[in-house]
C-alpha cells in the first residue's frame, strides 16, 4: 500500500481511508495503543510523532504497510491551515470562538498568572459530549501549562 518516498499526508489518507473501511473509530484506535483519544486523533492526522512500538500497532490494525511506520515516527510539520481563515465549518467555529474570546481570554491569563502563555507543547485537550435539555453541548477543555516570559539582559 506504501511505497518509498510516500508522504505524510498520503499515509494520512491512507489511515483516514482504512479507518473508515475497517468501521473503527478514534476511540478504538487510541484505547487499542493505551493514549488518549485526542492525541491519538491528531497524531494520526499528522500532528504528532507516532512512537514506533505504537505506530507498529496502529500501521496493523489499519493494515497500512510497515513502510509507514518511520514516517509516523518522524516529527512533523505542525499546524497550518489550507487558507488564511479555515473553512471547515468545525474548524471556524474554533477560529471565531478565539476571534471573539481570544483578547478576554488573553487578559484574565496575564491578570490571574502574570506575563506570560499558554503552552501548547506541555499541553493536553478533551473533547466531552454533555447531555442538555436545549441539545447536547460539545465541552472542549484545553489544559496548558503556564509559561512566564523570561527577559534576561545580556551579560557581559
């Protein structure tokens, strides 16, 4: 199925196609290699380095190729999107929630922990289905390190 000089994002398709063809969903995939099921989900996407012991795992279950198996472990290039504003209607509602809350969110980080960010590298997200009389709501907790901005002066 994988031959030399495939790229990333071929076995991405590659995994998004065998998923779907095999009927397994994230869930199965993450609990069949014991990691949470929304670093399992970017991973496969492309976001992470898969660890070979897991990537090997993975690659048989989809019935990928071992060919596969070094490009998942390599480190990726991350982020990006295919236009400035993403178009998926899932992805833009990301995108407007931090459009509109982004500078409230901003502010209430440096005025409750100082001058600094949320990491996304020391970082974890949960997605949750919560039951609700008007429709159920979609609770996504991003769960980010603080990092204060270090300013040191230059020594002489």
């Amino acid at each position: 199925m994988i031959s030399s000089g495939v790229t990333r994002d071929e076995i991405t398709q590659q995994i998004i196609d065998a998923r779907l063809a095999k009927g397994l969903t994230w869930q199965q995939l993450a609990d069949a290699v014991d990691r949470p099921v929304v670093w399992t989900t970017s991973a496969l996407l492309g976001q992470h380095p898969i660890p070979r012991e897991v990537g090997t795992v993975l690659v048989a279950l989809l019935g990928l190729d071992d060919a596969a198996i070094p490009v998942l472990a390599a480190v990726p290039m991350r982020g990006g999107f295919e236009t400035a504003v993403p178009t998926d209607p899932t992805v833009y509602r990301f995108y407007e929630a931090l459009s509109v809350y982004g500078g409230a969110i901003k502010e209430l980080i440096h005025e409750q922990f100082g001058d600094g960010i949320m990491s996304a590298i020391n970082f974890s997200v949960n997605v949750e289905k919560k039951p609700h009389p008007g429709g159920d709501r979609v609770v996504v907790t991003l769960d980010g390190k603080f990092l204060a901005y270090e300013w040191n002066q230059a020594t002489e």
